[in-house]
C-alpha cells in the first residue's frame, strides 16, 4: 500500500530556502506523478508544484514567480519540492501527492485527481 511520509519544513525569514521532501513506501516512485500543495489559514488549498513520472514535466503555480522547483530521485523514490526566497504568504501546511499513472507526462494541480497524500508539512515565513 502505497504511503507518502513528508519531512522538511520549518522556521524561515522571509527570502530565506527551505526544501521539503516526499518519499513513497510500498509502491515504486517511477509510477507516480507528484503534486505539491499547500493549505494556508483563510485560503483554499492551492496546487503549488507537479511533476511528472519521468521528470520530462514539470508545471508550477504562477504565483510562485519561478521561487520554486519540483523534482525527483526515483532510486531513492523521493520527491523534493526546493522554496528559495521565501515570503510570509507562503506560509502554511504543504502537502505533497501522488497519482499512480501509466502516462509519463502526467503533471496536473487539480487535488482531487490525487490517490494518495502525505501528512503535511508546515513552513512559517516570519521576520
């Protein structure tokens, strides 16, 4: 059975980096494509970050202004989400997310169309 466990996170001021990690038991990350969202207080969870099972796609959220990159280790069946410059509205839970696919190109940020999702992570952009 397939189960994300997140790690990562924490304290940053603001244009400081963090990096969050995903890694997968029970299934091989080769089949998933990854998502990244994040939940914030008064706002609805938006997608952040996706890629896709063979790294050849890659999509990010606009308003991330290219701070973030998404990528993966398939041999360590782990997927990274890296945050640079980082702001306080970015703070939040991020989630990372999994859907099991036999399309390679498969990089989408639509929440419902995830199977699987880890526990959440928090970042907190603060002075």
């Amino acid at each position: 059975q397939l189960q994300l466990v997140e790690s990562g996170g924490g304290s940053a001021q603001p244009g400081e980096s963090l990096s969050l990690s995903c890694t997968a038991t029970g299934v091989s990350l080769e089949r998933l494509a990854i998502g990244w969202f994040r939940a914030a207080p008064g706002r609805e969870r938006e997608g952040v970050a996706c890629v896709s099972p063979g790294s050849k796609t890659m999509f990010y959220q606009t308003s991330m202004d290219g701070r973030f990159a998404a990528f993966r280790d398939n041999k360590k069946n782990t997927a990274y989400l890296e945050m640079i410059s980082l702001k306080p509205e970015d703070t939040g839970i991020y989630y990372c997310a999994a859907l099991d696919t036999t399309i390679q190109s498969t990089c989408i940020l639509t929440a419902s169309s995830y199977q699987t999702w880890g526990q959440g992570t928090q970042v907190t952009v603060s002075a």
